[in-house]
C-alpha cells in the first residue's frame, strides 16, 4: 500500500471539512469545496510513480463492482458538484480534446469503467478540464480517493487504459477520452447515500497536454419527465396532416426496454389503430449524437421493433406495422443543446400510404 504524504493528509482533511461547513476561516492552503470547479482545493506535490490497475477489496471481482454493496454514508456533501481543482490547476478556457470536455448538465449519461465492466450512470453531470502543473497523476488519483473514502466512499478502480482494451471494451460515448489509449490513467470512486449515489471519474490522457486532467462527477438521478400523453385522437390528426407525429416514449437507458410509465403511450397507439384499421404505420426510431452514429443506428432500430412487439402484443396486426431505425441521420433540433438532444430523441409514427 503506498503512503500519502503528510502535507497531503493535512489538505484532504481541510477539503473534507469544508464540504460540511461554511463559515470555518479558510486555511492559508485557501482550500476551496462545493464551487464550480475552477478553484484551488488541495496543494500539488512532486511527481510519483503511477497507479497500477487497483480496486477496493472485492469491489471488482469477476462480475465487477456492485454499488449496493457499498455502506450507506451520512456525511453532508454540499452544493454539486461537491469537489473543487486541485490548488494551482484552473478550468481550461480552449478544450484539448476534439469532442470537448468542460460540460455542466442536468441530465446526462457518462461510462465508467470498474476493472471488469463498463458501468453507465445517468444524472447530473459535470466534467472539468483541469489546467495546471504540479501534480502527478499518482497524486490526482490520491487526492479524490482520500476525499471520497473520508466521507464514506470507495475506490471502484485505479489503472491504466490497458485493462480497458486487454477486456475489449469500449465506451460508447468516449468525450475527452477519445481514443483511450492504454497508458491513458484513470481513478474512479463512488458514494452510496441515503438519497442518491456520487460517482468521479479523474483521468489522464497518455498523450494529453501535459499538466492536465479531467475531473467528471455524476450525481446519479432519474430523469425528470416533463411530456405529455397524446391522445390517439390528437396523434390521427397530426398523421392526417403531417404525415407523422413524433412521440416520446421512455426506454430503459442504453436498452430497448419500454419504462413502464410510458405504457400509456403504447395503448393510445394501440387505440389509434384499433379505430383506424385501413392505417398502416412505419415506427421510426431516432436519436440524438451522443454516441457513434453506427451504435445510435442500431440502439434506434432495437427500439424501434421493441414498439412494434408491444404492439403485436395488444393484437395489432403484425403487417400493419414497419420498425426502422435511423440513429442521429434525422434530427429535429440542434444536438448542441440539452433541450435539442432530448427532441431528438423520439419516437415517430408515419403514415403508410395505402
């Protein structure tokens, strides 16, 4: 087991306790918690040797790790996204990645990768190119492991890129760690509450600009629905006269499962055909770019047949009904927004002619 050094020690705990107060007198360290990040936190050191492939005891065993088996912490963890820069490092201005990196959200997905497996969480998301000198990668990972772990937390995996390709794995949606390269490093932890789970991610590009690191926290929630049903009387009329209709029907992430609070969705459909029986219909499945076009292609077309049979299911004719997929090829909206992303991702209804 490597050590931390003291001085190291000593700025965690002042870290550790300004997540769970406000109005303590700073430490000259000026060590900053619970702010967007781009404030100082914790001192850099001198170089040391990287981590290699680590987990916590039984965390990433042949089936990987398993939150539930993580203690439930009580410790107060403050404002999102809970965990600061490390002193002397900054929000890059100009991200050194070709898909980006800074990114503040309120509902998004991001892939973590457990030693075994790659573990999606979905919620709310924020990732920090961090700028700056100083600090090993030994020392990052150290730094959010020491915090996370003092406030109840585990280590999920500390390692390279290479055990990532020796699994042949990959991320759907890489981001910043386009392409992962096996000397890429990567630290992952996570806490279990009473409420809601925190998952961080800090990682080092093998080729990246030097001084530099990624800092993802994910807040892990479910997604707010804020959609209505429309009734098969309004989704026939817009059939009648646009030809379409799109619907927005919810799936279990990164699956083709129906949720079960859009079965409504379903049966309206199912009324819309039991009441028109010359309508015949293409169900399309469409989403937004997040992913790869080749992946987002075929995640449609499973959903889209996934329509199809819980239609068949209530006794549509199989004929009268068409699945296709057509991925990211036809957006509605602009994908560079939250808002524009969510439209994107639907599901159309379109008028076969006869």
């Amino acid at each position: 087991m490597r050590c931390v050094p003291k001085s190291l020690n000593l700025a965690l705990m002042a870290l550790i306790l300004g997540g769970c107060t406000k109005e303590e007198e700073p430490s000259k360290q000026q060590i900053a918690v619970n702010v967007p990040p781009g404030a100082a936190s914790t001192p850099a050191a001198s170089s040391q040797p990287s981590p290699s492939s680590t987990t916590d005891p039984g965390a990433a065993a042949a089936s990987g790790f398993d939150i539930s088996r993580v203690p439930v912490a009580n410790q107060q963890l403050g404002k999102f996204p809970y965990v600061s820069l490390i002193e002397g490092y900054q929000r890059s201005k100009h991200s050194s990645t070709p898909k980006g990196s800074n990114k503040d959200v309120d509902f998004d997905r991001y892939e973590f990768f457990d030693g075994a497996k790659i573990i999606t969480v979905e919620g709310r998301l924020s990732t920090t190119e961090a700028e700056g000198q100083g600090a090993s990668a030994f020392q990052v990972f150290k730094t959010y492991e020491s915090l996370f772990t003092g406030l109840g937390g585990v280590k999920v995996f500390e390692g390279k890129g290479e055990q990532v390709d020796k699994l042949k794995l990959e991320f759907s949606d890489e981001r910043h760690r386009f392409p992962v390269y096996s000397g890429d490093q990567m630290g992952v932890y996570a806490i279990r509450m009473p409420d809601k789970e925190v998952w961080l991610e800090a990682y080092v590009r093998q080729h990246g600009k030097k001084g530099t690191y990624f800092l993802t926290v994910v807040e892990k929630k479910a997604l707010d629905v804020k959609a209505s049903l429309l009734p098969a009387e309004e989704m026939k009329r817009e059939l009648d006269t646009k030809g379409h209709v799109a619907l927005y029907i919810n799936f279990d992430f990164d699956k083709a499962d129906i949720r079960p609070e859009s079965r409504t969705i379903i049966d309206e459909i199912v009324k819309l055909l039991r009441n028109n029986p010359g309508l015949n219909l293409t169900v399309e499945g469409h989403t937004d770019n997040v992913g790869t076009p080749a992946y987002n292609k075929s995640l449609s077309d499973a959903r889209a047949r996934s329509v199809v049979t819980a239609l068949t299911a209530q006794g549509v004719e199989a004929r009268r009904l068409r699945a296709a997929g057509y991925g990211q090829e036809r957006p509605i909206a602009d994908n560079s927004t939250d808002g524009g992303r969510a439209q994107n991702r639907r599901v159309e209804l379109v008028k076969v002619a006869s």
